[in-house]
C-alpha cells in the first residue's frame, strides 16, 4: 500500500523533527528540548534492534546483513558501506512513520532522525523540521567519544588494523553526507551549523523560536 505524501503529513501533524549530519548535535538539541518541554523522544537509532527483530530479510537486506568480526565490517570499500548505510536507512524509514503515526496521535513527539532535504519535503513541513549540521571531515572521532556510541567505539577499536578501520569510516561519513551538508545549507529549510563556537544554550533557543515552542504551551 502507498501512502500520498499529504495523508502522511496529516498523520504526523504532532511530530517535529530533528535531523542534520553526524555530530551536529541532534542528540543533544533534541534532548535539551525535550527536558524544557516535557516532550516524548523518538530516537531512531535505539529503535534500531526492536526494528531489526521484526524484519525479514527478503524485505530489509540491508538491516539483516551479518558480519563476522570488525575487520568483515571495516574491510568493505566506501561504497560498499555506504550503500550499506543507506540501505538500512531507507529499509528502516518504514518502521519509523509507522511507530511516529501510532505515538504522536495525541501528544508532541521529537524525532531525532536521519531525515534528506528530499525527504523532509514528502514528511513534514518545514517549521516541524531543524537541521543540525556539521561539515562531514574527519567525524570518526567525535563519534567515538560520544557516551552514546561507546559500543561502536568498543567495535572499531576491536579491528586488527584500527587506523585503516576509522580512515574507513571518516571516508564513508564524508563521502554520504558531503552533498546532503551543501544540499542543507543551500535549501530554504532552518538549519544551524555546529563550529567550535557553538553552544547548546544558543543553539536550543534558536531552534526553541523555529518551533515556536517558546510561543506557546506544549502538551
């Protein structure tokens, strides 16, 4: 069954969504919000395993794809991961409308997600969308040191040849995102740049007056 893209927009008319590049503080931005306003989190990156339990293979390759060790895993060309990337993002998009639809038919949801400039045009409309950017070089680091991503950090640092694993992984980063980082800032979509500049308050309240969560009570 194919949903219209305004039938869509209708069921998720409580839903605002938090998107961007890795390590533009999606997480972090999304959580402060949440914290001010009393509102329900959607991360789709936890969601990932409940999602994986419930897919098959023949419909979500990309999600049930196994790999033996981290030297499987890291070994791939960069355009083999990142098509594995993508795959599981759009394999996985499905699981997400469906989960946000059912949470957010009577309270405000924040979904921190891996939303393209494409596809924010057929989901939402662009004042329940924020893009959290950062310009996609050399990111694996950042990631690593992230307390959220400690067992990827455990992963990479398992391989045999960690150097070459994370030159990996920063190529793939950079290689996925580049375009969707100029496709952002060169749209007419809100979006904000992280720089060592940056701070979460400043941040927060500009997306806070995006949303007009400072305008008004959210319930």
């Amino acid at each position: 069954m194919v949903f219209q893209d305004n039938v869509i927009k209708e069921y998720l008319k409580n839903v605002y969504f938090i998107t961007g590049t890795p390590c533009g503080g999606k997480t972090t931005i999304s959580r402060k919000l949440a914290k001010r306003h009393n509102l329900l989190v959607y991360d789709v990156d936890e969601q990932f395993e409940n999602h994986q339990k419930i897919s098959d293979s023949a419909y979500q390759p990309s999600m049930n794809k196994i790999f033996k060790d981290a030297d499987a895993f890291f070994g791939r060309t960069v355009e083999e991961y990142k098509e594995w990337l993508i795959g599981n993002t759009r394999e996985q998009l499905d699981f997400v409308i469906l989960d946000l639809i059912r949470l957010s038919q009577n309270k405000i949801v924040l979904c921190d997600c891996h939303l393209t400039v494409e596809e924010a045009a057929k989901y939402t409309e662009a004042s329940r969308i924020a893009f959290f950017i950062k310009e996609p070089s050399n990111l694996i680091e950042d990631y690593c040191n992230r307390s959220d991503h400690q067992g990827f950090s455990d992963f990479i640092n398992g391989a045999s040849d960690v150097e070459k694993a994370k030159a990996v992984c920063n190529a793939t980063l950079k290689a996925l995102n580049e375009k969707r980082y100029n496709d952002i800032k060169g749209s007419n979509y809100f979006w904000i740049e992280r720089t060592e500049n940056s701070t979460i308050e400043e941040t927060v309240q500009k997306a806070e007056r995006h949303f007009g969560f400072v305008e008004k009570s959210i319930t």
